[in-house]
C-alpha cells in the first residue's frame, strides 16, 4: 500500500454514501466520539445487524474523518486495475487460504503500521437477532499478532482496539435513527504476556480473553434479549411510554430500551413481583403483534385527534369512536396534509420514482431484515445518480438558459438540484408522517363504518395476534445460540444459594406461551359497546350472514401464493380489534407499574427485577454464588480461570453455553427505582388511582369498568 496514498475514491464513495444514508435516516447520532484516537493504529470493532448500511453509515460518520480499512479477499486484488481501485477504496487483501496469520494479516499489519485505522466485524455475518450471537476470534488474533509482528520489527506503540456499537431504532424503516457509540479503547498490555508465552495453548487463551472483552463492551452498548417474544413486549411498551415518535433522547435510547428488556425478563416466579405481570406481557405482545399485521404503529395512532371515548388514559372509556366521527376525523386529517401538500409537491413529484424503486427493493428481500434497508437505499441511490438529478440538472439548465448552455447556468442547476435535495430532506419527515396520519384515519374510517359481522372470527385472530419473527440466519453458529431455559433454572433475589456448578446468575426466564394462552392476549370482546341489538357479537354470527363462519373462523391465517407470507388482513376485518388491544395493552401496563409500586410496601422490602450486568453496576446490586447477601453499590468482577475464559484450547470458534452466561451475567434492580428512571426520562406512565366518583357510572358503562380508573400522563419523579 502506498504510504502517501490519499485514499481519493475512499472519499469520494464516503461523501455520496454519507448523503444516501442522511437521507435515508432522519438523524445518525455519535456517541462517544471523544473515545476514538485522533491518531496511531486502531481496530475498529463494529456490530453488524444491517449489512451494508453498517459500513456506510461508520465510515461516513467516523469521528475525525479517519479513513477506515476494511478486509477484502486476496484474490481480487490480482487485476492492477481493479487493485488500485480497491487500494484507493481503502481495502486491504486477506488471504483466507493461508494458514500462516502472518500471512493472512500481512495487509494489515502494514495498514496499522502506517497509523491507519482498521474497522471489522467481529460478528462474522449480518444477521437480525433479539440480541448479539456470536463474536468470533478474527479481531483479537489480528491485533495480538500486530503487536508480535510490531515487536520483530522494532516498532514502538501499540494497537488499540475501539469497540462502535450501531444500534438502530427501526433498521428496516424510512426516516428512522440510528445511534453509534463508541466505547473506550481497549489496550492490548492485559494481554500481550499471555500471548507472547511460550506455553501450549497460551496465544489461544489470550485471543479468547481478548474476544470476550470486546463481546462485552458490545453487549453493553447494544439492546440484547434472551427472545422475541420479550424483546417485542418490552418494545411495545417503550412506544406506550414514549408515545410520540422520537421523543426519547438517543443518547439514552440503549440504556431505557435495555431496562424495559430486562423488565420483562425478569421471572413471574420472583417474590413479591406482580401476578399481572404475565397478562401485561401478553396483552403488549397483542397489541404489537396486530400493529405488526396491519403495518400501523402506535405513535401514529396516538397522534390521531381520537374522542375522548377512545382514550385509553379515559377512565370511562368505550373502545370504538361513533362512524360520525371518524368520518370527521378523516376529513380533519385529510384537510390537514392538503394544506402543507403544495409545498412539498414538486419534491414529491421529483422523488416518488425513487420511493418506488426503494420500495420495489426491499420486496426483492423480504424475509430478510437486514437487507431491506440496504435494497432501500442502494436502488434509490443508482437511481437518484443515474436518472433523477441529471434529469432535473438539465431541466432546471434548460428553464434559466433555454438552449444556450452557459457555464453560469450549469452552476446555477447544479445549485438548484443540491438545494432540492436539501429541502427534500428536511420537509419530507413530517410530510411522510402526515401522509401516515392520513392512511391510518382513512383505516379507522373503513373498519369503524364496516358491520361488525365482517370483523374476523377470534379464531382467525389468533394468528394475526401472533408475531412473526426474522427468518434464522443460516451464517450463526448454532452451537451458540442460548438454549432456552425453565423457570426451575431462574435464580430469584431471594432465592436460595446457587450451587457452586452455577458460578453466576442466569437470566431469568418467562415461560413459553402455549396454544390456550393466546387466548387471554386477545381483546376482550366485553369492551365492545355497540348495540347488541344492532350487530350481533362475531361469535353468534349463524352461517347465512355475509361471511361464512367456516371462511372466518379458519385456524390459520390466508397466505400469498407468491411468497407463502401470512397475507396482510383487510382492514374493515380487523381494525377493531386493533383499537381494542390498544386500549387493552395501555391499561395493562398501567396496572402493571402500580402493582410494581405497590409490591414490597408492606414489608418495606425491594422487589428485585432482573437487570443486565452494566445496568445493575450502575443502579443495583449483584448476588454472590458464596452468600445471599446483596452487594451494592460497587461492582466486582469475577476472577477469570488460569488458561483464559475458555480454557484456551479447541477451535477459535467453540464456545459453551455457561461460558457466554458467565460473560453476560446479571444482577438485580429496585422495581420502584426502575419506574422512576423511566420517568425521569420523559416517559408517560399512565397511573391507575381510585375513581374521583366510586358511586357514579356513565350510561352504557359495564360493571368491570368500575373500581379503578388511569389518571392522565405522569412524567415527574416520586421524592
């Protein structure tokens, strides 16, 4: 590699990813950028759960505009051609034939030599998963062998390595966020004695040492849960907390997404924690599952001006707004985007055919997550560089010179178009939620005005009250994906001492819902106040109406031919019951927290939920396998056995499953501690109180309504 390379086409390819990616996002937020070196060799450690997105976005955004290399197969560079363009890329050879490291890492060591900067992705494959696989050995054998290859020849300083967590708000979804936090550098001196031994085995266990470090610190920084199931729940209610669309401070979106995560891994069986639990649990994973089905989301809904009878915060709520309204409401919703329509016509025209094609992109990879966004921006780019802004760049040269083709007005186009662009992105978030605030109105319209006869059968719903999850990426050692795990296996802050074959706690985990639990996790169908008289209830709907009750109430949901996906469901069938499970869900959850309140106030005991390891050492506390005492306030790391955490023997691969918990064990936090940091943090806990009028009941109320009602919104912290 030339030592005085500029790295032109790195740069250039930079600045135009960069702008397809701040497109593409609303905002990429830096964390920690303090954290990098401004100069000398360091490896960059990257998660990657959004294939090439993640390179894009770290190279475009890299604190100090650091160039940064990235691996490339040896074999391509054999054309001088495309050598030098791969070269000027910033890409270093690797041959992965070769089994001489030094061989293999020849490329790189002479990249870290020169004080460049190396990014890697430890995990090996992009994949969509509740949380973090696998990371693999290649970083840590490439530093550590650096620093032997640097001492042979003579070199001073050594290599650091920058742990950058990518964490994406919705890494799948138009104008979402995205936040990169880099850790600080992690030295290599814990570790070069061991490697640098002559003892068998000794260079193995000193890579394995340094991989689980940096496994560690992306695990901190990152979201990680033990399944779907508890990662969509505790989803679901951070979008109850936090109801408008990016009122969470991305600084702490991790850290509260994270708490809510392990909130609702915590065991039913804890003492004193909540009964309710499991039914709050399943009433978010119902409600998520049907905004999953219908592709709405909860802070659209919430921005809705719904009646007050829709309000789940309504003490005295009916779940279904009158046809008079929502016919209203479509109107005012409708008035509303026609009004900041003229401005953002022209753009619109202009851009439709890269929605379009970003669209037509991510149905090309549907079953895959972590290639939509990729597809998304990719065909928008190819087609914004290709067709759109040459277009317009002649158009707008042809409006001010007509056919005389000056200079100067080329670069008033050229102006024109950067200015389009600009415009574009900074009107087309709050354009593209109007139009989504439009569609979802327009939704209630028809599924409100629709005879409840075509609503679906509860037998149908239970599949669409189901979510579906991310197809398995194939790339994943299984070998490391965690084993679920019984409750009789789920240690309690009050449990009894582990044994010492259990040397740390282990996640706790919920069980499994079965078949008759999906039940309970449907809309209860007495919150439905229509007259009876009227529209009779879907289960006493005889088989000579409209629909069949053999075509409704079918045990699976309609399937594509073409894909063989679950069909999305019409939404006069279903709307309903989506603004039922909202109601339902938010009153859940607002139970939920008061019980959590309420649990230990007797005894003045802390009720213990389950909290991540990094999370505890900030704000709970650990229980040691030698005592059941609590330890607070500071945190104490184990001891690492002789030989490194994985004995330093078998394949750079192999792992075990007590292994990776020892690396991601836990501890405890305070419920009532848990509640007030969220609200400290701006989240909307509804609070259940006593009804300000126990005797009185409104015409048309049921008796289950009475006896506790959600007061308003509550964001202050109790003293």
């Amino acid at each position: 590699m030339a030592e005085h390379d500029y790295f032109i086409l790195h740069r250039l390819i930079r600045y135009i990813t960069g702008i397809a990616t701040v497109s593409f996002f609303t905002e990429i937020r830096i964390v920690g950028g303090e954290n990098v070196p401004k100069t000398g060799p360091i490896i960059v450690c990257a998660t990657h759960h959004n294939m090439m997105l993640d390179p894009m976005i770290l190279s475009s955004t890299f604190p100090n505009k650091r160039i940064l290399h990235y691996w490339s197969k040896a074999s391509l560079f054999a054309n001088p051609i495309v050598r030098n363009i791969l070269l000027s890329s910033g890409n270093i050879p690797v041959d992965r034939k070769s089994k001489d490291r030094q061989v293999l890492f020849r490329g790189t060591f002479e990249t870290l030599s020169q004080g460049h900067a190396v990014a890697l992705f430890p995990e090996g494959t992009s994949y969509t998963e509740p949380q973090i696989m696998q990371v693999k050995d290649g970083a840590a054998w490439a530093a550590l062998e650096f620093t032997k290859w640097a001492r042979e020849h003579n070199m001073e300083g050594d290599v650091r390595i920058v742990p950058a967590a990518i964490v994406y708000t919705n890494k799948s979804k138009y104008r979402s966020n995205v936040i990169i936090e880099f850790s600080r550098p992690i030295t290599l001196d814990p570790y070069k004695e061991l490697f640098l031994s002559s003892n068998e085995g000794a260079p193995r266990a000193a890579v394995k040492k340094l991989s689980r470090t940096i496994e560690g610190e992306l695990v901190e920084h990152t979201i990680n849960a033990k399944d779907w199931d508890t990662l969509y729940a505790a989803r679901m209610a951070r979008e109850i907390l936090w109801p408008k669309e990016g009122s969470i401070n991305l600084d702490e979106f991790v850290e509260i997404s994270q708490t809510l995560v392990d909130l609702f891994s915590t065991s039913p069986s804890t003492p004193s924690f909540p009964p309710s639990f499991s039914i709050t649990r399943q009433k978010l994973l119902t409600y998520y599952s049907l905004l999953q089905s219908t592709n709405l989301t909860n802070s659209i809904l919430s921005s809705l001006p719904l009646p007050r009878d829709l309000d789940p915060l309504n003490p005295n709520q009916a779940p279904l707004p009158s046809r008079v309204f929502t016919l209203f409401l479509f109107i005012l919703s409708t008035l509303k985007t026609l009004l900041v329509l003229p401005f953002f016509v022209f753009p619109l025209l202009v851009y439709s055919p890269l929605y379009l094609l970003g669209r037509f992109g991510a149905r090309l990879v549907e079953d895959e997550e972590e290639t939509q966004a990729q597809n998304k921006v990719a065909f928008s780019l190819l087609g914004a560089l290709l067709v759109i802004y040459p277009s317009v760049f002649v158009l707008l040269w042809m409006l001010v010179d007509g056919v005389s083709w000056t200079r100067w007005g080329a670069v008033v186009s050229a102006v024109g178009v950067w200015a389009l662009g600009v415009y574009h992105d900074r009107t087309v978030t709050s354009n593209y939620n109007a139009a989504r605030r439009l569609y979802a109105a327009w939704r209630i319209l028809i599924g409100v005005w629709a005879p409840k006869r075509w609503d679906l059968s509860l037998e149908v719903l239970k599949v669409y009250a189901t979510p579906t999850v991310p197809k398995e990426n194939e790339w994943i050692d299984k070998a490391k994906k965690p084993k679920a795990k019984s409750d009789s296996d789920t240690p309690t802050p009050t449990s009894s001492t582990p044994t010492p074959s259990s040397p740390i706690l282990r996640p706790p985990l919920t069980p499994a819902l079965s078949t008759s639990d999906i039940g309970q996790m449907l809309p209860d169908p007495h919150l439905v106040l229509v007259s009876r008289e009227e529209e009779p209830p879907v289960s006493s709907i005889s088989k000579d109406t409209r629909t069949s009750s053999s075509s409704s109430s079918a045990s699976a949901a309609p399937t594509t031919k073409s894909t063989g996906k679950r069909k999305r469901p019409a939404t006069r069938r279903i709307m309903r019951h989506v603004l039922r499970a909202r109601i339902e869900a938010v009153k859940a959850l607002a139970g939920f927290f008061d019980d959590l309140e309420r649990a230990g106030k007797g005894g003045g005991e802390k009720v213990g939920v389950y909290s991540s390891r990094h999370l505890a050492r900030d704000y709970g506390w650990f229980e040691h396998p030698s005592s059941t005492s609590i330890v607070s306030g500071s945190y104490q790391r184990e001891p690492v056995a002789e030989g490194g955490e994985d004995g330093g023997e078998g394949d750079d691969d192999d792992d075990d499953e007590g292994k990776r918990e020892s690396r991601r064990s836990s501890g405890w936090r305070d419920a009532k501690e848990v509640i007030r940091y969220l609200k400290a943090r701006g989240a909307k806990v509804p609070a259940v109180r006593a009804p300000r009028y126990a005797n009185s009941k409104r015409e048309g109320e049921t008796d289950g309504e009475q006896g506790w009602v959600l007061s308003g919104t509550e964001t202050e912290t109790d003293a």
